[in-house]
C-alpha cells in the first residue's frame, strides 16, 4: 500500500523545515509528500526546491494563489497529485514521530478511516525547538518529563505508550470531538467518493470536522489515532476565526439533516 502524506503550509518555513526532516527519519520509508500550500511566497518555494535536493524523500509541491484560507482547496489539489492509495492529512507545524507513517499503515483499514491526535507545545518550548540545528526526536524524547513538567507540552503518556489496533477504538456515531484535520488518515477513493473537502468553505475553521462528518454518512467507521499517531503540534498564534461560525453552522445544518 502506498502512502501520501500531504501536509499543509502557509508562510512558516521554519516548522517546515522541521516537519520534512521528521518525515526523513521515518522507520517505514513506503511514502511520497505532497506539500499542499495555500499560497506561500517565493520565499516558501526556494526552501522547498534547495530540501529536495538533498533530501531522500520524494516531494512534490502544489501551490495556490492566496486568497485567502483556501486551505480545503488545497488539501484537495494536492490529493488529486497524490499516487498513494492511502492518504495521511498533515499540518506543515505538526512534526511527527519516528513511527507515524507505520502506526497509520496498521491502524489502515478497508471501511474505515483514522483521526489522529496531537501533542501541543507551548511557545516556549516551540522556540527552543526550533532553535536546534536540525530535529532531533531522540533528544525531546528524552527530556519528555521535564517538558511535561514545566508545561510544555501537555501530553506524556501517550507519546510514551503506543497502543495497537482493536474495536476499541471505533466510534459507533458521528462526535464533534477530537476531529483535527493536522493529523487524518483515509482512503484516497474514500475521499473522492464523497468529493474531497468542501473547498466552498474558507476562512479557518471546521472544514475538517465536515469532511469527517461525510465520510461517516458514507457508511464508513472513524477510528481513534489516540496513544498510537500523536504529532507535536508547534505553537503558533490564534488564526483569524472570522468564519468559523458560518462554517460551524454548514457543517451542523448536514447534520441535522441527516437526523431528520
């Protein structure tokens, strides 16, 4: 099964960077990347050129004008580029572990698709990161309790414990919650059966928990990523959320039509 990890970016060269350098040290290597981004200046393309060059990973870059957050557009886009059958749904901030690609290629499944969860750090701990000559898992790995002590991230035990797969992690009916389009796993026919993202939806906000709320009406089970995918999610300030509440609205006037 091939794999596409297709991670969003806009304008933040920095946590790309260290994104795309934990994607190299991934123990399964069965992947492309597909950077999907929502019209990042030149400056963004110079990097990602220079990171192909001497990187083992395959890349490709899709950009869009900007227009604003068009970040559904993208995502869709760049699936339409992607030559995996599985598609893993990423943010350019989110670095991953060592193991991400292989816990999401164990939790794959026919009838199903995952959503994976996140591990947040503090601005404090995302500058110090960042700081660092270049991403080093081990290294945060191994002062995990004192970041978690101080505050810097707010999970421990699931970066430490990796459970595998089981009916447990199964959710019976559509929930709102833990939905985070920074870390999604599903089909790639799955995606374009029910027409990809709703890129009609712009502006920040809940883009994600329409296309979960869709893939679930199309007969499919979502299944938990907890204490098995988590990405460190780099700190960044509050988007503009502007659109949030029409977008809310869109995806809660779907659902009750499906109720009723």
């Amino acid at each position: 099964m091939k794999i596409s990890v297709i991670v969003a970016t806009y304008n933040r060269i920095d946590a790309l960077d260290f994104v795309l350098q934990s994607l190299e040290t991934q123990s399964d290597l069965d992947f492309e990347v597909l950077i999907a981004d929502d019209g990042s200046k030149s400056d963004t393309k110079d990097f990602i050129d220079s990171f192909k060059l001497k990187s083992s990973l395959q890349i490709k870059h899709i950009w869009q004008e900007d227009l604003g957050f068009r970040l559904a557009l993208i995502r869709n886009l760049a699936s339409a580029e992607a030559s995996g059958e599985y598609l893993i749904f990423l943010d350019g901030d989110c670095i991953v572990q060592p193991d991400f690609v292989a816990q999401h290629r164990q939790l794959a499944q026919k009838g199903y698709f995952t959503t994976g969860s996140r591990a947040l750090l503090n601005e404090a701990l995302t500058k110090d990161v960042l700081s660092w000559p270049g991403w080093d898992f081990k290294k945060f790995a191994n002062h995990l309790l004192s970041h978690r002590l101080s505050g810097g991230v707010n999970k421990y035990w699931p970066l430490k414990i990796k459970l595998g797969d089981g009916s447990w992690r199964n959710y019976k009916q559509f929930v709102w919650r833990r939905i985070k389009g920074c870390n999604l796993a599903c089909w790639k026919a799955d995606a374009f059966a029910i027409g990809g993202f709703d890129d009609t939806m712009t502006g920040w906000g809940h883009e994600d928990a329409d296309f979960v709320f869709r893939l679930h009406n199309s007969g499919l089970i979502r299944k938990s990523g907890s204490w098995s995918t988590e990405v460190l999610h780099l700190y960044h300030r509050m988007n503009d959320q502007s659109n949030a509440v029409e977008n809310a609205r869109r995806v809660r006037e779907k659902i009750l039509a499906k109720a009723n």
